[in-house]
C-alpha cells in the first residue's frame, strides 16, 4: 500500500477529531545535538507549567531511545510501540508524573521506529487527536539530529522551541536543524532556550549571534529568545537522585529560571488550535 492509499483509507472518523478542544497547544522541543539537557528542561518546564493550573502531556519522541521515564524515575510497563501496533490505545498507556503531568514513553532499544512509516505516523495522529481533548499542553521530546522523525514532531507543532548551549557545535546543530525546518517544511518560527550558560547576557549574546547568522544567509526565519537556564550544580544533583530540580531545588537558580520561561510560555504562545497534522505528509 502506498502513501495516498493509506491517506485515501484514513478517516479522521470519530467526531473528537473534528470538534477538538481549542485551547490545546503543541509544543515542540528540539536541540540538533544531543546532550543540551533537552529532556530535563521538558521535564521542568512540565511541572511549572502544571504548576500554573494547565494539564500537560510529556510525548518522548525519541523513538527507540526514549529516557524521560528514566530521568523521572519511573517504570512504565507500556509504550508507543504498543500504540503503533494497535496493542494498545494512547490514552491507556500514559503515566503519571510530578504534579500530575502525564508520559506517554517511548520505546527503547527498539531500531524499528528510528524513521516511522506512513500508516505509524496516521496512528498516532488519531490517537493524539483523541488524547488531547485531555490537555493544555503537548510537550514532545524529540530525538537529536534532523532525522525523518525529527521532522514530522516539529512540522505538526504549533510551536518550536530549540535548545541550544554555550557550545559551538550545538550553536551550528541548532542553526542547522531550523535551516532543514525551514526550507523543507516551511516552519518559520522559533524560540529559543540557551541552556548551561553563566548568565542572560551570556545567553543573550548566543541569540543574538543565531539570528545575525540566520538573517546573514538569508533564511527568512524568526527566532524569539524564550529565555535561558543558568549552570547550577542543583540541576545534575536533581538527575542523580531521578527528581526534577524544579521540584527537588525550587530556590535554585536553574528553578527561577525555568519558572520565568513557563510563565513566559502562557503569556507568549502561539494561539491554541489543532495540530498542524498536515505538514507532516509533505514529500
């Protein structure tokens, strides 16, 4: 079966998917490289948002190198491949966090969804149609790099949030992965986290210097600074204990300035509405 088969056999069919709830907003967090702290700022930046009255849903979407349960400690018996498989349904296989945010893990260890397929991305796509009748907000965790999946997360989001660190190669990851997004998928907008760096000037002037190249080349793109997280010693004492330093450190300076980023997040989001689902059938 091909891909306008699958798209020809495909029913957004239940009534949920035409009646949505509008105040949902998908957000997705991306980095380029790995190893920025992506997962950890979902993780907090979750529970401040919870935190504030909103219903929040974590999706990993590092397909097969899922860890945001190991961060937080838990041990979920199911997981998205159970959902692609019609094992199980979305709403089934979510688990409990901090302050009542909902996982939906991903798998582990598992090749098979590294790039998924058509009729996967048309699964979830109706699960989550469903699923998000439930929530305010969708967090998705995506993998590092700029693979297929990377991809289809970000161009569904309303909202594409990149972390970047002091580092000069997740400057040129983060100033990559928004070129592909923009040029192949027609996201235009970003915002911007700086992650580990000293102060907001430090991270000012990392911002600063990613809009000055993406304006140099001409890559028609807009990137608001969302904030930045200090280097604090609260944060990896956090990891190592399996809590989130939002909750574990609230006085901690990396705490007051995920919080600020949340509270900037309500105020600043782009309009709630549905999933740009489209986008992700381009090509």
């Amino acid at each position: 079966m091909d891909q306008a088969d699958t798209l020809r056999k495909f029913k957004p069919g239940t009534a949920v998917a035409g009646a949505l709830r509008q105040h949902v907003k998908g957000i997705a967090v991306a980095s380029g490289k790995g190893g920025v702290g992506k997962t950890n700022i979902v993780a907090n930046l979750a529970l401040e948002l919870s935190r504030r009255g909103n219903r929040v849903m974590i999706f990993d979407a590092d397909m097969g190198l899922g860890n945001i349960h190991i961060l937080l400690g838990l041990a979920p018996r199911f997981n998205v491949a159970h959902v692609l498989t019609g094992a199980k349904k979305l709403r089934d296989i979510l688990v409990e966090g901090p302050n009542g945010i909902k996982i939906l893990p991903a798998s582990t260890g598992n090749k098979k969804y590294s790039e998924l397929s058509t009729e996967e991305k048309l699964v979830l796509k109706s699960e989550l149609e469903v699923a998000q009748e439930d929530f305010d907000y969708i967090l998705f965790d995506i993998g590092a790099g700029i693979s297929a999946n990377v991809m289809f997360f970000c161009s569904a989001a309303q909202d594409v949030v990149v972390i970047a660190s002091p580092e000069p190669t997740s400057f040129s990851d983060a100033y990559a992965m928004m070129k592909v997004l923009s040029r192949d998928y027609m996201v235009k907008t970003f915002r911007l986290i700086v992650n580990s760096c000293r102060d907001r000037i430090d991270a000012t002037n990392i911002y600063k210097r990613l809009v000055m190249v993406s304006d140099k080349f001409a890559l028609g793109i807009k990137i608001d600074f969302l904030g930045h997280i200090a280097l604090d010693p609260s944060v990896g004492q956090a990891v190592r204990k399996q809590r989130l330093f939002a909750d574990l450190f609230p006085g901690a300076e990396a705490s007051k300035n995920v919080a600020v980023i949340a509270e900037t997040l309500i105020k600043t989001a782009s309009g709630p509405g549905d999933m740009e689902w489209d986008n992700i059938f381009r090509g």
